[in-house]
C-alpha cells in the first residue's frame, strides 16, 4: 500500500543527504489576505499568503548519517523530536535515527538510542523532557517491539520492556504532562499498550481483528483515543480503518468511514468547543466557548489515500477525511489534486496541515497541504506556496500559527515567524 507504514522497515532509497537550500527555499508570501478556498483543482500562485499561518515555511538538510524522518513530534515551539532511518553503507544495511531540534528545525543533532533498536517509527512528547519513541528491535521483521523513553530531554534514551509477543510497535501517542498510550502488535493483535511503571508496559484491549498495523495514534485525554489502521483485504490490497476508544483503550470500536477510503496513514483529534451555558449566539459578539467532553465533541482529521493497491506508490489522490462529532460520522473533503498520498497531520495549532506525496507525474516529491480554518467547517484544503520539495514528507508537528515542523526524506522544513 502506497506509504503504508508496516511492521517491517520499507527499503530506504538511497539519495544524497546534502540538498541543494537554493533550489528548496521557501519564500511563502505572508499577509493579511485570505487563501483561495475555491475548487480543489485550485493551483496556488506564489503570491497567495499562507494566512493564518504566519512566517514562511525553511528546508533544512538532516545531518549525516539521517537519510529519512517518518515522524516528528514538537513539546514547545522550539524542541522537537524526530525518527526515522540512517543512509545504508558498504559495509552494513541502514539502521534506526532520532534527531532533535531545540531551535523549532532550523537544525538538528543526532541523538544516541541503545544499540539493540532496528529502527523507528513513532515519536511522541509528554513535556520539553518527557518523550517516547517506538518501534522494532533488530532488522529482521520480526521484533520485539521497542519502545524508549526519555527523562532528561533526550541527553539519554532508555529501552523499556514491553509485553512477551510483542512483535512491533507502530503509534505512539502522550498527552502534555501526562501518560503516553502505544499501539503494538502483540501475539498477532493491534493491542494498547500502556506504562505500569518507569521502565515497563503492559498490554491493555485490542483493537478490531481487522486491524493489522496501526498507522497513527490520537488521544484527546487519558481515556479517549483514535487510531488509524490497515485492513487486508486481498494479497496485494488493503483499506484504511479508524478505531476509537472511551476507556483508555481496554476496548475499541470501529468507525465508519466514506466509501472509496483507501490507506490511512495519520490522524488527529482536537477537544471540540460548544456555547458556553447562558451564552448568546446571533449577529452580536461572539459568545464565550467552553471545552466539550473529549468524546462526541471531539473535532478529527485523518489523511491517506484513495490507493488500496500494495506497493503502488504515488498512484492514488489524496484523502482527508473530517469529523466534528469524535468520529460519529467522516466527511470527505477536497484536497489539491497534485497530492497522491497523506502521510501525517498536525492540528494542534487549531487549523490543519498535512504533508505527503505527490502524484507520479508530478516534478516534485513532497506536498504540503493547509486550511484556513478548523476542519469541522468543511473548508477546501489548498496546497502551500513553497517552491517544489523533491521528497516526499511523512510527517509534521505544529503548535502555534507560526511554529510547524514537517520532516521526510534528507530534509525537514519549519515555519518561522516573521
């Protein structure tokens, strides 16, 4: 399936670390104007403003030996986190990355993980010194399952236990300041697992038999979490799922989702605002808002692909899909045309982005896609104004309007104000 994250590490392609900044500056226009929110065959112009994100999006390159980030996590607007894979030698195959940022991406150090890990899948941070990264130990596809912690912002990195039959883990979700919740593999299940202890996990529900892999891991609280996954449905094809949960994740529901669904890849989850008790709606001020109960009035986001097809990279049109009451119903939505395949979304800034591939036929490799306004309203995704990236981007991490990290293959780009 085009951009399926599975069990085990997809072939790294080898491309050179040191990309070419001249030909990857982004010099998005910024300004009060409102972006198009017309057709989704809309093409952006390099005048069309960002609005109401506020900078300009930067490309960086990744140190060496980095090759590829699949996904990023951000605690502040300054210190982010990222894994993902480093570039194959002569003498030995790719292994297992982790990066920092303490500069909101502008540049990243490499940090050293026990050498046992394979390679990594998902990061997640609970505060600027709490983080958890998940994946598999060894290269040979068939686990255990790693998951790491840090304490000290990354200054040392500690591989935990995680239950026996643990084969993978592949989503990895914390909540600020409080407990991380993961999605593994676990005697052939997509099982939540969840910390006891400052150095163990234990299994906790299953998702639906369904389920094969998890792709990606919301929460909004301890208790209500969403997940998207694959569902096999012939040797070489498989559809996307989303499973919820209101207890922590001892059991899962699945949700329905739009006919023509294909890989789901990311998701996102925000608690919803309702009228506040007493409040006056109409033509006047606005009324005061108040934070909904973290289930129904949850406001969710998944991004993939129509592509059902293994293996076929780049042959879909993307897909996001839109929910304003926790996952009750999902909306299709327009998104640009150029985009095959969303790989990751970030909402935590109240709009949306998402990053992922673009078509086959298209120059470049990476897309960046946004929205004017919270994804409840149906608003038409459009792509950013940025000069061509010649990679795909797996994932991003946005806080605020004016600090968002995106990360994929040899290079990263991050919103700086201004």
């Amino acid at each position: 399936m085009p951009g399926l994250r599975t069990s085990t590490p997809a072939p790294i392609r080898r491309v050179a670390l040191v990309i070419a900044l001249a030909a990857l500056a982004t010099t998005a226009a910024c300004g009060s104007g409102s972006p198009r929110t017309g057709s989704a065959a809309s093409t952006p112009t390099a005048s069309e403003p960002l609005a109401p994100w506020q900078g300009t999006l930067t490309t960086d390159t990744l140190p060496p030996p980095v090759q590829s980030l699949r996904a990023v996590a951000c605690a502040t607007a300054k210190r982010c986190w990222a894994v993902g894979s480093t570039s194959a030698t002569s003498s030995g195959s790719s292994g297992p990355a982790l990066v920092a940022t303490t500069d909101g991406g502008a540049t990243w150090t490499v940090q050293s993980i026990p050498p046992t890990v394979g390679y990594l899948a998902g990061v997640a941070c609970a505060s600027p010194r709490s983080c958890t990264a998940v994946g598999q130990v060894g290269q040979t596809g068939v686990g255990p399952g790693a998951v790491l912690t840090t304490t000290d912002g990354g200054t040392t990195w500690v591989l935990q236990t995680v239950p026996a039959g643990t084969t993978d883990v592949t989503a990895v979700e914390c909540r600020p300041a409080g407990r991380c919740t993961a999605l593994g593999v676990v005697a052939g299940r997509v099982t939540t697992l969840s910390p006891i202890s400052s150095q163990g996990w234990v299994a906790r529900g299953a998702l639906p038999a369904q389920a094969a892999v998890a792709t990606a891991l919301t929460c909004t609280d301890g208790t209500h979490c969403w997940a998207t996954a694959a569902q096999p449905v012939d040797v070489g094809h498989a559809i996307g799922i989303i499973a919820q949960t209101a207890d922590g994740g001892t059991t899962w529901t699945l949700q329905p989702v739009p006919p023509g669904t294909g890989a789901l890849q990311g998701i996102d989850c925000t608690p919803g605002r309702s009228p506040a008790p007493g409040s006056v709606s109409g033509s006047g001020s606005p009324s005061t808002t108040a934070i909904e109960p973290a289930g129904n009035g949850a406001l969710c986001t998944a991004v993939g692909t129509t592509a059902t097809a293994v293996g076929g990279a780049r042959t879909g049109q993307g897909v996001v899909l839109t929910s304003p009451n926790g996952g009750g119903t999902w909306t299709s939505v327009p998104v640009t045309p150029t985009a095959a395949d969303l790989l990751g979304v970030s909402c935590g800034a109240g709009p949306c982005v998402a990053v992922g591939t673009t078509l086959a036929t298209a120059p470049e490799g990476g897309v960046v896609v946004l929205t004017a306004s919270t994804p409840a309203t149906g608003a038409t995704w459009h792509r950013a104004p940025v000069a061509s990236v010649a990679l795909p981007l797996t994932g991003v991490a946005c806080v605020s309007l004016s600090a968002c990290v995106a990360v994929g293959e040899s290079v990263s780009a991050h919103l700086t104000a201004g």
